[in-house]
C-alpha cells in the first residue's frame, strides 16, 4: 500500500503518463500553527528557556495547498540544514491566535511578517537538526506527532520552510514516514470523500470541495489558521476526465525500479537521441522513478491474473501464471472475465476455488505499450525484424510514457534497451502559436489543406507534397505552426522546385548521356564550379537524412535551386542552351551538368515531394528512347551519389567563386543606374569595364576571360555584351555612362569599380549582343529552306526570320552552321 496519483472522478490510479498539467490552476492554501507539546534534547537551551516561559504558547507554523489532508497529518518535518528561527508575533492579528510564538524558516521571516499583517520579533535563531525529538498537537485530534527531519525537498522558495506530513498523501511523506515509522494514514475513499476515519465532521465530504471548505472552517475555530490565500501553480489532472487528482494511499502492484535503475541508464547512454536533448530528459526521469504502480482500477485493459482468499492475502506464483498463459493464448485476455475461478486454476489447485475471488484490478496501458517490443518486433525476429528497433518516433511528452515504459520493461527482461535511436517531436499549432481548438476555430484540416476548403479563394488545393513539404520545412523538435500564410510561403518554395525541374526536363530533350556526355576533364571552369556545389549539398542532405534533419534537406535543396543554380547558372546557361549550335561542346558540357543535377535533386527531393518527383521522373526524355537504362519509378534509381572529380575544386578556386556572386551584383547595380534613368533596357546594350581590388580574385576573373569556350568569359556569367578589366578603379570608370563602386569586403572580392558603357557595334538577331563585328545582312528575300534554317526554328531567340543566307555566305566562329539576321564572325 502506498500513495499513488488517484482521479476520483475516474476512480483509478494514475501514471504520471496519464496526467496533464494545465495552466490557470489556483489551490486553496493555509498556514497553520501546530502547537508545540514537548521540546526536545537537541534543542539549545536558550531557546528551550524561552519555550518553558509562562504564558508562551509556542507552535511549528506550517503551509499546505491541500487543507483537505490535514486530518491525515502525522508528522511536520524540517530541513536538518536550514535555519529557523522562534518569532514573537505583535500586533492585532495575533490576539485571535492560539500560539504568538511561531517556529519558521529564517529566510522566510520578512514575508511571513507582510502575508501575515503582523510584525515578527526573532527571539533566536537555530539549525533544523536541533528540532529533532520535538513534538506538537494536532490541531484537531486527540493526537500528538513529531517533528521529524525530512529532505532537499524542503526549502525556502515558499511557505515557512516547515512541511506539512501526511503519509497517506505524497511521496516525499511517505518516504518520511517509513524513515520514522509512521502509520499510512489515508481517511479518503474511491470517490474522492472522507471516510469515517476523518470523524464525524468530515465523513462523506468530497475532500476537494465542501471538505476542504469543512477543514478550513475547523482550524479557524480553533485559533490556529494563520492565513489563508489563494495559490496559482502547476496541479496534476486526470488526462481522461480534465479534472483534478488527489495523491491517496492504496493497495496497488507496484514494479520496483531499484533492482535495474543503473542498467537502464546505462542503456539510456548507448541510445541515439534525436533531439539530443531527449537524453537528459528521460535520465532525469529515470533517476528520480519512483515504484512502478502498473495496476488500475478500470472496467476494461489486460487483467492482472492474481487470486485473493478470504483475508485478503493474494495467490500468485509461476504455476498459475504459466496455466493463465495459456489459457489467454487460446481464448484472449476475456477468458479472465469469462471463466469461473475453478477454470482458471491449474488441476492440482483447482480444490481451492471456494475460497479464491478473482482480482478485478486490470494492468496499467503503459505497460501493455511499453511491452510491444516483445510481440511486435522480438517476437518476429524469424520473419526479418530486429530487437532492438532501429527507431522509436513520439511526441516529446512520451520521455515520461512510451520511450520509458518500453525502455523499463525491455532493461528488465533483456537486459538492454528495445531501440537504437528515439526521435521526438512537438505538436502543431495554429499560425498564431496557440493550441488548435474546434471551439475556437483555429483547426486546420489536413483534408482541406490537400484538396481545398468550399472556398477555394480562401482554402485553396495545394495537394499532398505541399503539407509534405510544410513538415519537412518545420523544426520538428519543437513545436510547430501552420495556417494559410504559411502554407503560402511553403507553396512558393513548391512552385519554384516544380519550376526548376520541368526547365531541366525541357533542356534536355534532345540529350543522349550515351553519346552526348561531355567528360569532366573537358567540362568549362563553371560548370565544374556547379558541381562541386551539387556535391556539397548532396553531402549535406545525405547528412541530413542519415540524422533526420528534414528542415536542412528542405533549405539545402531549396538554397541551392533558389540561388546558385537558378539566379546564376541557369541564367547564364539560356545562351549555350537556345543559340549556340545544337551539338556545341558549350551547349553539350552544359546539358551534361543538368542531367547530373536533375537526377541529384529528384533522388533528395523524393522523399518529402514524392508525387512531384515521380512526376518528373516519369517525363525525363531518356524514357522515349528504346535503350534508356533508366528504372521504372524514382524511388526504384537509389541514391545519385556525386562523382567523387566534382568535389576535386580547390579551395583556392571554390574561394574565388564564391567571390563572383558580389562581383555580379555590383556589375547588375551599375546597370540599374541607368534603367533607372530610362537610358538601358536590356543588359545586352550594355559593355561593362571592371576593376576588383584583390588580386587573387583580378587574376582569376581574367582567366575566365580568356577561356574562349563560350560558357566561362564574363559577358556570359554577367550577360552583358562585353566585360573589360582593367588595371585600376580610375580606369574603369574612365569614359563610362555611370560607375558603381562597391565595397565587398576583404575577404570576398575588396572593392569592385564597375563602369557601364553603351555597347559597340550592331545587335546580332540570334544571341542578341552587341558586336563590332557584324560581317554582313541577310536580305529580305525569303530563300528555299536549308539546315540552318531549322536549326534556328529549332534554338533560336527570335524565331520571326527563317530566311536562309546567301550561298556565298561563310559561317565561322561559336554561331558556324546557324541562320542569323546578323552573323558575328
């Protein structure tokens, strides 16, 4: 027998599991004097010299939030290592008192004097071991008890630093009380009520209630309620009933932890927390367990097979076990409640049925949960499962319930724990942060989330992959929000991903890897460029799945689609993609990259947008041809692991790229000057002189400047007409239409000096650059069709004129074999 958590309104023992603590709780508390009857040994004389004076009535001020267990009081107990202090109490509102002399906690004397409206005199000051041996009246029976020494739980944070002892009705009490060998008192029934025991004037009260109101009432009668006031704090609730519980002293099965604790930490240690600060939550938990109560008092559950005799004493040993087993192995758990007590009993004790009662009491669902290792993995190992489970996924309030219960039972039985990895996770909340109620409206339906609200303008269908995604883009450890404006943000996310795959797709339709792969070796310096970048997010997402960082797959992939590969590269890339020659080595290295990053992205991607990828992957053009090596479904293809060349970059080089991106933007902010002024409209019309302050980027830039590939010189990373560097800041301002200096920092670029000048020369129709060049003009003539002409239908920019050129017309340079309005030589 001991004090459990009890719901009256549900009338059982609770788990800590089954409790909820909701805010706005407020307990009726009290201080009250009880009054002292005899000082002990250890008390200093001069204090026992005050206490023996005529006329002092002395008493230990104590404080509880539960009035109603004061009549089961048996004990007030101190912290050995405090001080306390004997105070005279002056001023009116002692007069009414039954004791003027109080015995408190020193630190707390001052806002005992303000709560009490009373000035307190110390008359000495002492250590709470020197109270020991001590004892006092309670205050409302024939009863005298001790001052007992209790624990680190005593404190000064509230109260007078005294506790009120009641056996019967908390742990820390009955711990106490099998230290002092007090009596388990507990006068309160199922229901809730006082029992008989509590005396004529309590009996058939419901402690929380009018019993409390009845107890409140006496102590005042008597002289020794000192104050009474409301308290706001934290109150255990039956999670099922959302009413309050009590602690109560009952007959239980207990399953005691001290036997295993230290094996369960040390299982605890050889587990993979995710977040890892699960690990310090369920060792606190575990190190302060208390014995298990697995039995309930409940109507419905896994019976506890135990017989009773006529005195109460219980019949349980392996022989009728092992006949319950099987037993409930041929007919299921009902056979408990269906079979007589004779039926039940093995053959050689079947003649005891006369005097045995069943047991009503059924096992606590934390243990039947927390058993599931056994009959859902370990039990079917032969079929290919593994003990322990690879991974154990809740929310964050089962490090009290699911992960330890497993955790308990499986140290018990095996020895170890019934999982390598425990995961958790927090609740949703609405776009505010608050909890989704119906009552408020706030709920937002998965459902509709998916195939849209009646409104659609309101709850538009955004499909299964956007709420897929909104959970891959949350911080899942803690909890999360979501609502319209949300999903709206996520939905863009969607849009761009969907986008960026399907201009992918649509760049490579006429592209063979068999025959138009173009090798590493011979790939220009940015497409390398963007393959190292490929492979330091696919690492990053490798990582990131392998410890189930959703939100970094989700940032990762969108980061790099958003930036790198989107704003620059395939920016830069329409160019080799729409006007160089079908079969160019630029446009072919260029594809050659796409098709590595297509397929790198739809194997991260699938996990989280899993219709969308299959989507793409299904429409990838190597599915037309009869010999594509392509599996049937993305999530048939495995991982696109990155070939190990596209992560050989240097530093030195990846450094001087990650330079370009403030380069580029100081060049575009040059150009914004004067479309700001209506004097440029496409950056084309514009010839860019450069100069950057750090030499190791200069040198670098002018490199790419020089490669002559058609993918690396800098009018096509910045899409200007031409780029120039020059030597000095003055010289690229030198003669331009408006100079743009801007200041990158030391360790990016230095100070990048951009002078925008009109473009030379003439516009070419294809490529639409400005070039001095321009050899000749095609006539207005409209000749028969040739190659050419298809080949521009096919890629060109501007596909207004199909004229073919004249016969004497001779192709030479990146646009050879290509039908143009003007032709750059």
């Amino acid at each position: 027998k001991k004090p459990v958590h009890w719901s009256p309104s549900s009338r059982t023992a609770l788990a800590e599991a089954e409790l909820e603590y909701p805010e706005g709780h407020t307990s009726r508390s009290i201080y009250v004097a009880m009054p002292i009857t005899v000082v002990g040994d250890n008390v200093p004389a001069e204090v026992k010299e005050l206490l023996a004076t005529p006329g002092i009535r002395a008493a230990f001020a104590i404080w509880t939030t539960t009035p109603w267990t004061i009549p089961a009081n048996l004990a007030v107990a101190v912290n050995a290592d405090l001080d306390y202090c004997l105070v005279k109490a002056e001023g009116e509102t002692a007069t009414g008192w039954h004791s003027d002399h109080l015995i408190v906690a020193e630190a707390l004397v001052n806002s005992l004097a303000e709560k009490f409206s009373t000035p307190l005199q110390v008359l000495a000051t002492f250590k709470g071991e020197c109270l020991e041996g001590c004892h006092y009246q309670h205050p409302l029976y024939e009863r005298v008890s001790p001052l007992v020494i209790g624990g680190d739980y005593i404190t000064t944070d509230s109260g007078t630093g005294l506790v009120h002892t009641a056996p019967g009705h908390g742990q820390e009490d009955y711990q106490v009380g099998l230290r002092y060998g007090l009596p388990l008192l507990s006068p309160v029934d199922d229901a809730g009520c006082f029992t008989d025991e509590a005396g004529p004037g309590f009996a058939g009260l419901a402690v929380q209630k009018e019993g409390n109101q009845a107890v409140v009432e006496a102590l005042t009668s008597k002289g020794v309620l000192l104050k009474e006031e409301q308290y706001a704090h934290k109150y255990p609730y039956d999670w099922r009933t959302k009413k309050p519980t009590i602690f109560r002293a009952t007959s239980q099965w207990f399953a005691s932890v001290e036997g295993f604790r230290s094996a369960a930490l040390d299982a605890i240690r050889g587990v993979s927390w995710v977040p890892a600060v699960g690990q310090n939550r369920i060792t606190a938990m575990t190190e302060g367990r208390n014995d298990w109560c697995i039995s309930r008092q409940r109507k419905w559950g896994v019976p506890i097979p135990v017989f009773y005799d006529k005195r109460g004493e219980p019949l349980l040993t392996e022989q009728t076990l092992n006949h319950i087993t099987s037993l409930v192995a041929q007919h299921g758990s009902d056979i408990w409640w269906a079979a007589s007590v004779e039926e039940l009993l093995p053959a050689d004790l079947k003649h005891l049925a006369p005097e045995l009662t069943k047991g009503e009491d059924t096992m606590d669902v934390w243990f039947d949960s927390g058993s599931s290792w056994a009959g859902v993995v370990q039990a079917r190992e032969s079929e290919g499962l593994r003990f322990p489970a690879d991974l154990y996924l809740e929310g964050s309030d089962q490090h009290r319930g699911w992960f330890q219960s497993s955790l308990l039972t499986s140290v018990a039985a095996t020895g170890k724990a019934p999982y390598k990895q425990v995961l958790t996770h927090g609740f949703v909340l609405d776009e505010k942060g608050n909890k989704m109620s119906k009552s408020l409206g706030n709920v937002v339906d998965p459902r509709v989330v998916i195939t849209g609200g009646k409104d659609e303008r309101k709850d538009p269908p955004y499909g299964a992959d956007v709420l897929r995604l909104w959970v891959a883009s949350v911080d899942y450890s803690t909890d999360v929000m979501i609502g319209s404006g949300i999903l709206k943000q996520v939905a863009e996310a969607y849009r761009k991903l969907r986008g960026t795959l399907r201009f992918l797709l649509g760049n490579l339709a006429d592209f063979n890897p068999a025959s138009d792969a173009v090798p590493y070796e011979q790939l220009p310096a940015v497409d390398k460029w963007l393959l190292a970048k490929h492979a330091q997010v696919m690492a990053e997402v490798q990582e990131a799945y392998e410890t189930y960082q959703f939100r970094r797959v989700f940032q990762s992939c969108v980061n790099f689609v958003s930036g790198e590969l989107s704003s620059f590269y395939l920016d830069t890339a329409k160019d080799r993609m729409y006007i160089q020659d079908r079969n160019s080595h630029s446009r072919r290295s260029c594809q050659t990259v796409q098709a590595a990053v297509l397929q790198g992205l739809l194997s991260s991607l699938a996990p989280l947008v899993p219709h969308m990828a299959e989507d793409a992957w299904l429409n990838h053009p190597q599915h037309s041809s009869s010999s594509s090596s392509l599996p049937a479904s993305v999530f048939l293809a495995g991982w696109a692991a990155p070939d190990q060349q596209w992560s050989s970059m240097s530093d030195a080089a990846l450094g001087c790229w990650s330079a370009l991106p403030a380069v580029r933007e100081a060049v575009t902010k040059g150009l914004e000057l004067l479309r700001a002024h209506k004097e440029l409209g496409s950056s084309l019309e514009a010839s860019v002189t450069l100069h950057v302050s750090d030499p190791k980027v200069a040198s670098w830039l002018a490199d790419l400047n020089l490669a002559g590939n058609a993918a690396d010189e800098l009018k096509y990373l910045f899409i200007t007409s031409s780029v120039q560097l020059a030597d000095s800041a003055e010289a690229a301002a030198a003669g331009a239409w408006v100079t743009k200096t801007v200041e990158t920092g030391y360790d990016v670029a230095g100070v990048v000096t951009v002078g925008v000048h009109k473009a030379a020369g003439s516009k070419c129709a294809r490529c639409w650059m400005y070039s001095t060049q321009v050899s000749w003009l095609v006539s207005s003539l409209v000749f028969p069709p040739t190659p050419c002409v298809t080949l521009h239908v096919s890629h060109g920019r501007n596909n207004k004129n199909t004229q073919s050129p004249p016969a004497a017309c001779q192709h030479s340079g990146m646009h050879s074999h290509k039908h143009c309005k003007y032709v750059c030589q």
